[in-house]
RNA sequence: GGGCGAGUGGCGGAAUUGGCAGACGCGCUGGCUUCAGGUGCCAGUGAGGGAAACCUCGUGGGGGUUCAAGUCCCCCCUCGCCCACCA
C-alpha cells in the first residue's frame, strides 16, 4: 500500500537542488493562492443575470448562451473531505471553464443541504447548537473547496439552514398545501391532471358545481368539515400513516434506520410499526407525469428505468368477489386468468379479517395475526422463506362461475400494495402454485403450456396440474374459460384475453380496468430539531392554517433542547413528542392570519420537513440568491430554465447539466421533480422540469480492511497482497473495495495532495483517470503522472533558472502546426462531451511533440494554454502572464476564446494506409489524400509484400475502403 | 429471483461505433545527472520465438456472421449497482 503521509514534496525536500523557477510543489502553492485571491478581488467568477438584484443585462448579452451547470450539492460534514469527494465538482468546474470561454454565461455555484441528523446528533452529545457547528463544517468546507480553484460565483452559495432560505422552502410548503391536483384540467403536455389553487376547489364546491361527499351544500358544512373535505384534496395534507416508532429514542425512524431483527440502527432499541398522524405530500397524484415526463429528459436510461421501477405503474383490473363481509375488492395485472383463481387470499392486517373469520378458526387466525404482526417487513418479504398462512373459515364467489372459493390469511400479500388483497391463480403464478402445493388447495389448469414448456421440465404434456413442478406463467391459448356470456377458450394471446374479459367485468358491474402504482404518498414530517418549521398553525377547533407569507420565514426557534424525549424501550404506547413540542412559549401564538378571524389562539406545528426539503428546489435560488420579494425572479427562471426548444422540440426546460451520484436517483430526483412540477402548474416557473440532463459520475474506490471482530484497520498499514493474504500489526484482516470514505479508514485528504502537487496536478489527475461516469480505484503514487507532465509543460515555456518565458516568435514547422491544429480539434469535441481523460491524453501528446523542438514557437505555447486553462487554471493563468498575454483578456485567461481549429489543417495531402493481407496488417502504402479506389488497388497491388503473397496470381477478392485501409484476399 | 451495466498488458484506461488493439499515464528495465538516495531527463516495455528483418498468439470462455470482430448475434462464466413475495 502507498503511505501518503510519508509524501511532502514529490520534488524532494532540499529546495537548492533544483532550479529556481522549476514548476514544484512549493511553486504550484505559491501561484495557486495568488491566483485564487486574484480571481476573488477580481469577482472573475460573479454572473450576471438579466434581471432583479444581481442584474447586468449588458453583460448577460456579452458572456453570451445561458448554461446552468449545478453538482448535487453536499451536507456540511465535520469530517472534511477526502479526495472522491470533489471528483464530480472538478468535472463541472472544467466543463463550466471550458464553456466560458466558448461563449457562454454560466451559472455555477455550490450550497450546502446543511439541515439532517449529524448536526442534531453531535448537539445532543455536545450541548453545542446545530447551527454553530453547520456554520463551522460550512466555513470548513468552503475553504477545502476554494483551494481547488472551483469557479464558483460564491455570491449565490446558499444553506438550506439560512432563515432567508427556508423562508421560501416554507412559502412552497404554502403553495403545495394551499393546492389540489384536478385530474380534469388540461396540463401542457396536451393530456389532464395538474394542480390548482385550493380556492378554485372552494369555489366549485360553494357554486354546486362539485358536490360534497354527502351532498350538502357547502355553505351547512362546519369549519371542521370543510377541512375534512379539502383535506382529502390538498396536495400536501395530514394522515394517519404507518410509521417506525422508536420509543427508546422517542422518535420516527425511516426504514433505512431500522434493522433487520426491527431494532434501531443506532441504540438497538425495539421498533414498532404504528399508524401516527403525519405530514403527507400527495405525489401520486403525478405519479403518470413523473413517468411519461421522463422520456423528455436527457437522463441514462439506467436512472430512468430506477424511476420508472419506484413509481411501479401496471395496468390491470380491480375485480370484486362478493363475501360475507362485503365485496373483496382485488388488484390483478392477469384479469385474464379469473377462471383460474381457486382462492383468495387476504393480507392480515386486511380490515375485512375480524368479520370473515368464523368462530372456530378464530384462535388459528388471531395467532398468526400476532405472529405477522411482530414480524418486520424485511423478513416478511424474504421470498425464500416458506408460504404460511391460515383460511379465515369464510368463502367468497368468484364473479366469472360463481364458485365459493376459500378465503385465506398469508403474510405474502402486502397492505401496502394494491387492495391488500388477492385472487389466487395458482396455475399462472409462482406464488400462488407455492401457498396451494403447501396448503393442498385445487390448481386448475386455465392455459395450454407449449410442448417445450413440458419438456423443459421434464415431463409429459399434461393438463393434470399434480404433474407439474411449477406454474407456468406465459402467453398462451385459454381452456377452461368460459361460461354463458364469455368465452376465452380459443383466444391465444394475453393482450386479447385481458381486453375480452375486462368489456365483459365492466358490463357485469363486477370489475373495472385500472392502473396500479407501487409509489405511495411521501410521508414529509420528522419529529426533530434541526430542520424547516412547517408554516403552520392550528387553530382551537384542531383545522390547520397557512401562516401568511409575508409572516415567513417562520423561524426555528433557539434552544438548548434538541433531544425527543425518550421513554421505555418497550412501552408501544407511548407516542412521539418532537423538542419543539416543549417550547410553550413558542407553541402557541396569538396571531391575525387576514382571514377575517381576527387575533386567535393557534398551536404552532411542532414537526420538522425531512432533509429533502431542501434540496427540492434549490437551483431556483441559485438563481436569485438574494431576492427578498420571490424565490427567484420570473425573468431570471425563464433565462436560466426556460425549455430550450432549440435542443429539442419537447424540451422541459430545467438546468443545463446536473452532476451527482448515482445513489439520488430516486428519492431526491423525484421529489424535486414533483416540487417543481407543481411550480409549474401554479404558474410560478417556466419550466416542466428542474434537470433537463442529468449525468451521474463514478466513485472514487479504495480497498478496506477488517480485523478478526468486523473493525476497520488504517488501510495504509496493511501489508500483503491477494495471493499472500493481507495483515495488519501481523494479524490477517480482510479485504473489501468500495467507496473511499473517512470511517473505512482508508480516506485521502485532497491537503496531503495539495502539500505534495499542488491543486492543479490533483485536478489533472482525477479528470485523467478514466471517463467521469465510471468509478475507478485511487493509487495515490499514479498522481506523480500528471505533475511530471505539468512540469514538462512549464519547462517548454519557461526558463527554469530564471522564470522568464522562452516561448519564440518563428512560425511552427508544417508537422508541429497540423499537430496544434488535429489537438484542438479533438480536444474541443471531449471537452465538450465531458471525456477530459481523452482531451488530457491529446493535450500530453502535443506538449510531448514540443520537448523535442528546440524552442516553443508562440502560436502553438498561446493555444496550448488556452486549452489547459479549464483543467488547471492557475498554472494557466500563470503562463499565460508569462508568455505576455494577460493584457489582452483583463489579466484572466477565464474569458479568453478557446482556440479554434483551422479545418485546412486537419487534413493532410497524402495519407499512410495500411495493406492487409487476409484481413492481417503487412504493409502500408502511402497515396495521395484525393486518391481514388482505382489509384489505392493500383498502389496496393504494386506492393511488394502483396506481390509476394499473390506468387504472380490475381486476388481472389479486394477491398478498399477509401481514406481507411485495403485488404487483399489470396 | 427480476432489471441495468461491465469484463482489454503488472495497474488506471484508449480505440472516430465493424477497418492498424493497447493512445495517455502509473509501474518496471536500462542509461544520463548525482558522493549517494530522491528529484529531473533520455530510451525500451502485451506474450512467446528470433542476432535481426520478421513470425506466431492475443481484448473473460465457447460458438457464429463478415474480406475484416474488443466492437454485431447465440450460449456460458465472473463482477458491480438497483429493485426485490408488487398480485
């Protein structure tokens, strides 16, 4: 393992045995720090926008096309960064560079998603308020950012924890509470559905148009009814939700948090799974826009499939079986298949158990309620386990042949998913093949398997299901399925039956089609400290306010209490109390809402937003950083996010290039969208969508070393290999590869790579490591690479001994000039496509070709600069003063024009085609450029090599493939 | 179990999408500089054979299409990520 603690100056750490002026560490620190205190006096990096407080219209129409470039923007951790930290920064820092200086005005910043548990965490061991150490690890972290030359406009790097912003997270909790979504009103993409202002809905229900649920009129319905009513409307509104309760730490737990065994993550404690009232945020009422919108964004197919998977929609059909209880409703994809179901079966926690059970199963059917019950949901959905279940005593009727089919309980069918119940097709689904062979209940055979389905298992063609191992799930002819007035014997295929047998559920008012979403609702309140108040009062008859917005921000109060009160571990009775909760004095409040109520007595809302929050909306500040009149200025929103329909005609709008890890693409990337859909619909933003292209980068990877009891060991302490084993202090320990990161103990810190390179040769050498998208693993002794390379280029243009320039002003020989030439175009096509491991490769080869040259001639050292300029800025900078051009661009290389290729030079008169023979490589030959088949077959037929081959025969076949290459075939 | 993606020198990775495999960098070998180590510089470096020109083999394994395959098709193996009793 390389040791970089051991590493201080890769040149050496006696500074008088090399020149004076040689690009080292300590010169690299040097200029490095100057140039970024320069750019910062200079304010080289502010943007200009065409409107509101940050306005510039005449620069705006200056830099000249818009480009909104943004990385996910990190949590504010004590720990510092370690060196896979910024790999996707740099990558948007060069791109955001590159575009600067081929005529863009970027926006490029970065904030911090400063609200969360860690800060929450450390204060209730420490008693230090979390927002004095988020403002600590905020300051830190700027600092470690800045010193890796990142051209951040640093006027808009907002916090999620600011009062002036959270002011507008509340103000949008505002507009999406104060919202329907009307499935009848058209949207912009031509189909229905969007949101409303929730007093369009008053006004529909005060008119009559809408009916209420029981039919008064609007206007007999109590403040509290109303509520109810609109409650069930509004797009954010609150619910009894099934939550994990941890009275232990005497807080909600997300699912992440909760151990395999149902215990806490931290504490071990017991969790309990109970319904509690909750903050919701109606996502699924976007649930087919989130989906359809999709094929309108530039995303990997990868992410979009994670999407389009999380928000599960299947189309089927809802189906009724009658029952003692009541009609059981059923959610099937395969209504085709109704002929089949033998049996039902019923999730336990379905509210139709207590009445369908009869008296003599009651005892078997309460035991394994209690049973289910305290299991977790990890194990209940381990597939492998076997089926259990137990029949409630009841039957129901199948609407297809009116047989009483019985009615079980199994902990196989989710609440959670559909109705919470099932018809079982034992034939046609695995599951339900498995629960009938276990329970011995008939499987009848509705589908002609194919032969080789038989013979893949096994055994002989056969409608006797007792013969097969399996169900057989598939397309093929029906049998057995028919009766009066539908038959679907015959039909062959299940697009067809599906159709046949839905017209038929419809006419019989027994079943409809439908669409399903495995998506639920977002369950949006946290019972903690550090996070956004909701905006929100209660009032005496318990119905929830808005506070006006010109109230907001509602601020978090002060307070050394950040600790939910914990009870006994075990007691399943106890019920939350967020820190906020114990703060009388700001709980309740006497306030005049405008409502015409007057001054009234509410109870503020003591719970917090999720960390998401944040982080939903945060490129429209970037936007406007400092506008205190709205969240960002309509004008700078269409400016920067509008659809650009130039791209495509269907364009969303949204930022131009979103740069993040793979890990947000669901839950952050949904939520966002949502948000910002319904910004949208209330006419707020331009666009449809907030990331119109969204590119995931790798990791940075490390190998990671456990000891005998699970803990990790200094990684730069191992010895060993894989054939010999690893050891750490001569005990074995064992390898495993994975993200870098600080609690694998195998971190390193972009300062011990600063200290040893410099930040321009870090830079270098994470854009040169491989193509941004991939993860690649860190050697730290590979960064030498890209200094060596650095100092070469510095030694092509500068006298080592005495820092001056010795760049010439004779013209570049034809060779060295095509050479420049073919290297700026390729270079401008990677950078573009953000493949800089292959831009730096061309770059290295040109400097390469100049270590031989006597001297650099000018027209090759500017544009070579100019070209390393986004990749190592201050270097660039440095020589771009040395080579006596600072004046030209207000002493930045930053808006220099980047240099263009002259297309009469990328191509050459003649050209060196290789001659294969057989397909093989055996010669080559060199022809005119221009040159046609019949020159190149004349040239290659002239070959020795294929005179040879030919032994005076002609080639049975030749091929020529102008300007590429020539095969002769003997 | 399902979905997505990837396997190229000792290592990280190139290869204009079917047309000269291994660009560029690390490492390694030899040389120069140095009292020496380090730094820096120059040259070589896929494997095997040969004094050399050159020859043979070679992109996880097996088969196929083609004048031509890292690239396209079929089967298999390995690894990574996401989802996972979703009806």
């Amino acid at each position: 393992m390389s040791e970089p603690d051991t590493i201080t100056d890769a040149s050496g750490d006696s500074s008088t045995d090399h020149p004076a002026f040689r690009y080292t560490a300590a010169l690299a620190d040097e200029l490095e720090l100057r140039w970024q205190d320069r750019w910062d006096a200079d304010g080289t990096f502010e943007t200009p926008n065409p409107a509101g407080p940050l306005a510039d219209p005449d620069l705006v129409a200056d830099r000249g096309e818009k480009l909104f470039v943004q990385d996910m923007f990190p949590y504010p951790s004590g720990s510092g960064l370690h060196v896979g930290h910024p790999l996707g920064y740099i990558g948007t820092d060069v791109y955001s560079r590159f575009k600067r200086m081929t005529g863009h005005n970027v926006l490029y910043t970065l904030g911090f998603d400063a609200f969360g548990l860690p800060a929450e965490q450390y204060a209730m061991q420490t008693g230090t308020h979390p927002a004095v150490t988020t403002n600590e690890n905020i300051a830190n972290m700027r600092r470690q950012l800045r010193r890796l030359g990142l051209s951040h406009d640093s006027r808009r790097s907002v916090s999620t924890t600011d009062p002036s912003y959270y002011r507008w997270t509340q103000w949008i909790f505002s507009q999406i509470f104060n919202s329907w979504y009307d499935p009848d009103a058209a949207n912009e993409t031509g189909s229905t559905g969007r949101a409303r202002p929730i007093a369009d809905l008053v006004a529909q229900f005060e008119s009559g148009e809408r009916a209420t649920p029981d039919g008064r009129p609007w206007a007999d319905l109590s403040a509290s009814e109303r509520e109810s009513v609109l409650s069930d409307h509004r797009l954010a509104y609150v619910s009894d939700a099934p939550v994990n309760w941890c009275p232990g730490l005497g807080t909600v737990v997300a699912n992440e948090e909760v151990t395999a065994d149902g215990r806490s993550d931290r504490g071990n404690f017991p969790v309990f799974k109970r319904n509690m009232r909750q903050w919701m945020m109606r996502i699924t009422a976007y649930a087919d826009r989130l989906i359809d919108d999709l094929d309108r964004l530039d995303w990997s197919d990868a992410i979009k499939t994670m999407q389009r998977n999380w928000i599960g929609r299947s189309h089927g059909a809802r189906v009724d079986f009658a029952s003692a209880a009541g009609d059981i409703t059923v959610f099937t994809t395969r209504p085709d298949t109704l002929f089949g179901a033998s049996f039902m079966v019923l999730a336990p926690e379905h509210p139709y158990v207590d009445s369908l059970t009869t008296a003599e199963q009651a005892d078997a059917v309460a035991t394994y309620r209690r049973e289910a019950e305290s299991k977790k949901d990890v194990d209940r959905q381990d597939e492998n386990r076997e089926k259990t279940g137990v029949f409630t005593g009841s039957y129901a009727t199948n609407p297809v042949d009116g047989e009483q089919i019985p009615v079980w309980i199994a902990d196989y069918v989710l609440m959670g998913y559909g109705t919470g119940a099932i018809m079982a097709v034992p034939c046609g689904d695995h599951r339900d093949f498995e629960f009938a062979t276990t329970f011995h209940l008939p499987i009848p055979a509705i589908q002609q398997p194919p032969a080789d389905w038989f013979t893949e298992h096994g055994i002989e063609p056969s409608l006797d299901t007792s013969t097969w191992p399996t169900a057989f799930v598939g397309d093929a002819p029906y049998v057995n399925s028919a009766n009066d007035s539908l038959d679907l014997n015959g039909i062959t295929n299940k697009a067809d039956g599906i159709d046949a047998i839905n017209a038929w559920l419809e006419a019989q008012g027994s079943g409809q089609a439908t669409i399903n979403y495995k998506l639920r609702d977002w369950l949006f309140s946290r019972q903690r400290y550090w996070g956004e108040p909701f905006p929100v009062v209660w009032d005496e008859a318990g119905n929830p306010h808005t506070v006006p917005d010109d109230m907001l921000p509602v601020e978090l109060p002060d307070t050394d209490q950040f600790s939910p009160r914990t009870f006994d571990p075990d007691d399943a009775d106890s019920n939350p109390e967020s820190p906020l909760d114990r703060l009388d004095d700001w709980i309740t409040v006497e306030l005049d809402l405008g409502d015409g109520r007057g001054v009234q007595q509410y109870r503020r809302d003591s719970n917090v937003m999720p960390q998401w929050a944040g982080s939903c909306w945060y490129q429209l500040r970037y936007i406007d950083p400092t506008n205190e009149n709205r969240f960002c200025e309509v004008e700078n929103e269409a400016y920067w996010m509008g659809p650009r329909t130039d791209v495509r005609p269907d364009h969303p709008g949204g930022i131009d290039l979103y740069v993040g890890g793979v890990e947000h693409a669901v839950l952050h990337l949904l939520y966002a969208r949502f948000w910002h859909k319904v910004l949208f619909d209330l006419g707020h933003v331009a666009s449809v969508e907030p990331y119109a292209r969204l590119f995931n980068q790798g990791y940075i990877m490390a190998d990671a070393f456990t000891d005998a009891r699970g803990i990790y060991v200094d990684a730069f302490q191992v010895e060993g290999d894989d054939e010999s084993g690893y050891t750490f202090e001569g005990q074995p320990v064992t390898r495993e590869y994975g993200k870098m990161g600080k609690s694998l103990k195998n971190a390193v810190s972009p300062d011990e790579m600063y200290e040893a390179y410099g930040a321009d040769t870090l830079r270098l050498h994470e854009m040169s490591m491989g193509p941004l998208d991939a993860s690649r693993p860190w050697e730290t002794r590979d960064v030498v690479g890209m200094y060596r390379f650095l100092q070469r280029l510095w030694r092509n243009l500068v006298d080592e001994e005495t820092g001056e320039s010795t760049v010439v002003d004779e013209p570049a020989d034809d060779d060295t000039r095509k050479l420049l030439h073919r290297t700026i175009d390729v270079v401008r096509t990677e950078m573009d496509a953000l493949r800089f491991n292959t831009a730096i490769a061309k770059i290295i080869e040109l400097n390469n070709a100049l270590t031989k040259l006597p001297a650099t001639p000018r027209e090759v050292a500017e544009p070579l600069v100019l070209m390393l300029a986004p990749l190592v800025p201050h270097v660039a900078e440095e020589l771009w003063v040395k080579v006596g051009r600072s004046e030209s661009t207000d002493g930045t290389v930053t808006y220099a024009p980047f240099p263009e290729a002259d297309p009469a030079l990328l191509v050459d008169d003649t050209i060196e085609l290789p001659i294969q023979i057989n397909g093989k490589v055996r010669s080559r030959v060199t022809v005119s450029a221009d040159a046609g088949t019949g020159d190149v077959e004349a040239a290659a037929l002239a070959d020795a090599k294929v005179v040879e081959a030919l032994n005076g025969g002609a080639p049975k076949k030749l091929i020529v493939v102008p300007g590429r290459m020539v095969n002769v075939v003997v």
